[in-house]
C-alpha cells in the first residue's frame, strides 16, 4: 500500500478533524504520564514509579468491559464526549491540586488512575467510530492511522513536555493536558457525525453477550490471549523507561525526553509501516517477529551499553510495540461481527491495558529483589517463552484480509 492510501481516510472531513484532536489529546496524556512520572522521582520515590504506568492502565480491569457495553448501547461520538469531559475535569482537579501543593505519591497516582478511566471509556468508542466515519476499503488505513497518533505523540511530545516543564514545572505540562481534552470536546461539539446505538439489550445483558461471543470463538481467544501476554512482558519498556534513563543515560529531564522520543519515533514507523507489511506477511508472522525483537532489544539494556546503541534499541522496541498492536486489533475488528466489534474491542483492550498495569507492578516488584539489569534481562525471555506457549495452547492468529 502506498504512503498516499495509508492517508487516504484523512479525506473524510469528519474523520480528518476528529484525528487532529485525538493527536492533540494524546500530545497531553503522553506530557501528563512524563510529568508524572518525573515528578514521582522528584519526590524520592523511585520505586513508585513504575505504579504510575500500572496506575494509568489499571482502570481497563476495572471498566474495560463496561467500557464496550457502553460503546455499542450509548452510541460512539456521545461517549467519546462524556469520556472527555470527564477527563477535563479531573486534569483542572489534579493541577489546582499541584498548585496548592496537596499531592504526594498516592494522591498522583490516584489522579492518574482517574485519567485512564476516562481513557478506557474513550479508546473502544473512538477506535470503532471508523466503522461510521469511513468506508469499509478505508478501515485498515485507518487502524494505521489511530496506532499513528499515539506513538506520534510519543516521539514529539517528550520535547514539549521537557519545554513546558523547564519554563513552569509539571503546572504548565498538567495545564497542557487539560487544555487538550477541552480541544477534542470542542471538535466533537462542532463536526458530529450519525451515531447511533447498535445494541438494543440491557448493559449487563450486553456484556455477558461479548464475553460469550468472544469466548466462543477460538480466533478471539488467541487475539486476546497474544494481547495480554505481549502487554503483560513489554511493559518494562514505558513503566522503566524513567529508571532506565536515569540509571544508564544520565539523571537530567533531556535524557528521558529523549529515550522517549525515540521509542515513540519507532512507533510512528511502525504505524506508518504496518498496512503494507500486512499486505506482505501474516498476522501471525509479524506479531513474533515483534516479540522476538522485543525481546532482543532488552539485551543492551541489561547489559549497560553505550548510549548509541540503547536509543537505537529503544527505536527498535517502539517499532515493534506498535505493529504488534496495531496487528492485534486490527485482526481482530475484521473477524468480529459488528455488532460486537465494539464488545470484542473492549475485551482486546481488558486484556491489553490488564497486561500493562499488572506487569508494570510484578516486574517492579522483581526488581526490587534482583535490580533493574536483570528484570530486563528476565522480561524479555519470558517474553520469548510465553510466544511459544500461546502457539502450543490457543493456536496462532488467525489471517484476514487487507
């Protein structure tokens, strides 16, 4: 596929708009998570930082399924607009609360947890809202597109948030993420689209429904299955990546920003890449290729190398974070039937956001008994094990058209 159809679904207005705001919104949340992160060491508590990941990412155990229920029963673009609200609201409460100076680590950690909740409602409603804004020959494009935003994100938005915290502090990185949650409600309020409710049963109801219908089919078992295990090994990279920096990179802001932009600038390769590698390879290929890679590039980072060849291994890993991902759930909205795409979607990002927010916690928890070097080390080959048991157990995911 060329470079001008992995565009193509920008030449839908609504689309078009709806993108820039969620870039702009992930912009903010990739600034918050830096900020937090570099603001919990700040405070001396360099063994919670990796909590400010599992913090962001629990939310999705707790609401992820409820989340999919909502999307399909609610309507897409009215719940895009509630999660956002939400969102705004809690990112004002959090930088009045740093101004006054009432947060220490768990009071941090809380409001970020509230802030992935609002993310967990937002992701399945915004990830399907294709299906409505664009034409079936559009949607692969478009999955490459959204997997674009955030690792877009990831690659620019570590210089911004370092800018915004050298002239005020983690005030003026919290204030710019607030200020792009207000910037999404506003296109969403401008540029609506027809969204209607696609299921008619009771939420409860609704959820048994996508956990039957996801549970009976093999495929969606080992798409969800594959989500959890790559999630659960690969979260050293973002919940470390502040230790990793100021462990074997140097202890100033600029090093993290970065190991950040470089990880992200992977990403956007990776999004920018992935619909025509899958027109190439199989699903199934290019998911352990991901994994074997990621694998891999733990190596020079348990083993202190030169700076060089650690940002080099980081734009590896963030390569292949995203192609996996991006392959993951794109597979799996093309073999969910649509009426439960956005169910399915939810249980993808249950699996997905839960793998993030309890590996975060346990590979801390390693850490604190056999060091950094070594829980990297260790991390990646589970990560290699695990691979080779989900092949025996659930089988490989399946293939579907490009």
């Amino acid at each position: 596929m060329s470079l001008q159809a992995t565009f193509s679904p920008l030449r839908h207005r609504a689309y078009r708009w709806l993108w820039i705001a969620v870039m702009s919104s992930s912009f903010g949340n990739i600034v918050q998570i830096m900020a937090a992160s570099w603001m919990m060491l700040d405070m001396g508590s360099s063994v919670m930082v990796p909590f400010v990941q599992t913090a962001a990412n629990l939310p999705a155990v707790a609401f992820g399924l409820l989340a999919g229920a909502l999307t399909d029963s609610m309507g897409r673009r009215k719940l895009i607009l509630v999660s956002q609200i939400f969102a705004l609201t809690v990112a004002m409460l959090l930088l009045l609360a740093v101004t006054r100076g009432a947060v220490d680590p768990f009071v941090l950690l809380a409001f970020t947890f509230l802030l992935g909740a609002a993310n967990v409602l937002f992701l399945p409603a915004w990830q399907t809202s294709i299906h409505e804004l664009l034409p079936k020959e559009d949607l692969a494009a478009a999955v490459g597109l959204n997997a674009i935003i955030v690792n877009a994100a990831r690659c620019v938005a570590p210089a911004l948030g370092g800018m915004l915290m050298a002239i005020g502090g983690v005030r003026a990185a919290f204030l710019f993420n607030a200020l792009s949650y207000f910037l999404l409600a506003v296109v969403l309020i401008a540029h609506p689209w027809n969204s209607p409710a696609t299921a008619g049963s009771p939420l409860l109801r609704s959820i048994k429904e996508g956990l039957r219908y996801v549970g009976s089919d093999r495929s969606l078992v080992s798409i969800v299955a594959h989500a959890f295990v790559f999630s659960f090994n690969v979260s050293v990279y973002m919940s470390f990546l502040p230790l990793i920096s100021r462990s074997l990179l140097g202890t100033n802001l600029d090093s993290y920003a970065l190991a950040l932009s470089l990880f992200g600038s992977g990403s956007v390769l990776g999004g920018l890449l992935g619909t025509r590698l899958r027109g190439v390879f199989s699903g199934a290929l290019l998911l352990a290729g991901c994994m074997g890679a990621m694998a891999l590039c733990t190596v020079p980072l348990s083993f202190h190398a030169i700076p060089p060849i650690i940002y080099g291994a980081l734009f590896v890993a963030g390569f292949g974070w995203v192609l996996a991902l991006s392959t993951l759930n794109y597979t799996l909205q093309m073999a969910s039937l649509a009426q439960f795409v956005g169910r399915a979607l939810s249980i993808y990002h249950l699996a997905t956001f839960s793998g993030l927010a309890l590996g975060s916690a346990l590979w801390a928890w390693v850490a604190t008994w056999i060091g950094l070097e070594l829980t990297l080390s260790l991390s990646g080959a589970a990560l290699i094990v695990a691979a080779f048991a989900l092949r025996r157990s659930v089988g490989a995911i399946p293939s579907v058209a490009q």
